[in-house]
C-alpha cells in the first residue's frame, strides 16, 4: 500500500525516504508475526518431540537481561534481578529461553514512557506435592485493567493497539507511520511453552500499580533442594 502511493505521483526526496521507513517497519512487523506463529506451532506440538534436558533458569535470565538491555536502555528502564539460585528445570533451552525473553519484552514493551524498571525474582516452591521453581517478572508501570487479565494469554488479544502506532501520514495523505508493534502472541507462546513444560502461570496487575508475570516448572532432577522446601 505504502509502496502503491510513493509511486503515484512525484514526491521530495523526503517524502520517500519516509514511505520506505514505513514500509521496512511493516516488513519488520510481518517478520516477527511469522516467527511467532512458527515459535507457537513449535509449542503446541506433542512436547515429547523437544530436545529436553536440565536448564538452569538462572543463567537464562541472566542472557536475556543482557540482550534486551538495549531495549531497556530505549525504554528509559532498566531491568533488576535479585539474586538467584540455581534454578534447574527440565526443559528445552530454546523454548525457555523464549519463554523468559517474551515475558521480559512485554514489560519493557508496554512500560516505555510510564514505567522505570522491570524486576526479576525466583526461587522454590512447591506446587501441591511437585517440588518446583518459580519466576516472576515485575514492572511498576500503568498497569492492566481487570477486564483484560483473563485473556493477556489469548492468541492476538492486544490491550492497546493504539500504544504501537503514531499518528500521521508519512506521505502527508493519512496514511499510518507504523512503528515496530507487537504480534499479540507474545504471551500466548509463554502460555504454550509453559503447558508444554507441566508448569503454570499467573499474572496479576493494577492500574497505576503495575503488573507481576509469574510462571511456575517443576523441578529438574540432580537440582539441589533447599531448605525451605
């Protein structure tokens, strides 16, 4: 569509540059809808097909942070862990990892402009009989209303469209500059990869008090029990 009006007339140097701006956004954005539609068909197929082994859900916090430290950074935020044990869970490392890195994008995603910080914490907990560990992610931004929280995992469900756009032509005829946005399958990939690991999951949030991601695994064997199991 962007390419169809560059094209319809003669337009400033200027005028193009902006439209194929826009149109590397929107290749950007159907890119990433494609991975996360391959990353969600990966999660929902039989989990016995995965390469599985003990992780350390530790470590894996810690790469994430340092790779979305840049978005962070344009986020104006920044991302705090508490100190963390060895957290071994049986798992594949892809899909973990995944897992981590969408829960933690989300935060910083929908916290830019509102929020300062996003906050990462674990540790062990049983869940009935199932020795297990848990981790949570935290930020203190808006905050979601309670009528969306029953549905943040749904696929596509998206609370504000409107956060992942800007107003304005980019050929000064109503035409939409789109910026990177979201697929709305971010959690819904979470959800999956955490079924798909015999864990759980719950979010909880306020508005103006922001929004606690937690996702609970079960344990892997050879990792060391605590003392306060």
């Amino acid at each position: 569509l962007e390419a169809t009006r560059a094209l319809a007339r003669p337009r400033a140097p200027e005028e193009y540059r902006r439209a194929i701006n826009v149109m590397q956004q929107e290749n950007d954005h159907m890119t990433r809808l494609i991975n996360d539609l391959l990353a969600l068909a990966r999660a929902d197929i039989d989990h016995n097909t995965m390469h599985r082994g003990n992780v350390d859900l530790s470590e894996i916090v810690l790469d994430v942070a340092e790779r979305l430290e840049s978005l962070a950074q344009l986020s104006c935020m920044t991302i705090r862990i508490d100190p963390l044990p060895e957290l071994l869970v049986p798992g594949d490392q892809t899909s973990v990892t995944q897992m981590v890195t969408n829960i933690v994008e989300n935060s910083l995603k929908y916290g830019a402009g509102f929020a300062t910080h996003v906050r990462i914490s674990g540790g062990y907990r049983h869940n009935g009989d199932i020795a297990g560990v848990w981790l949570r992610v935290s930020d203190d931004g808006p905050g979601i209303a309670e009528e969306h929280l029953p549905h943040l995992c749904e696929r596509f469900y998206r609370v504000d469209t409107a956060r992942t756009h800007r107003d304005g032509g980019a050929l000064g005829d109503g035409s939409a500059e789109i910026e990177p946005a979201g697929s709305g399958l971010g959690l819904a990939i979470v959800r999956a990869i955490v079924r798909s690991h015999q864990g759980d999951i719950s979010i909880q949030s306020q508005l103006g008090m922001g929004t606690v991601c937690e996702v609970w695994l079960p344990k892997g064997k050879g990792a060391a029990s605590p003392n306060h199991w």
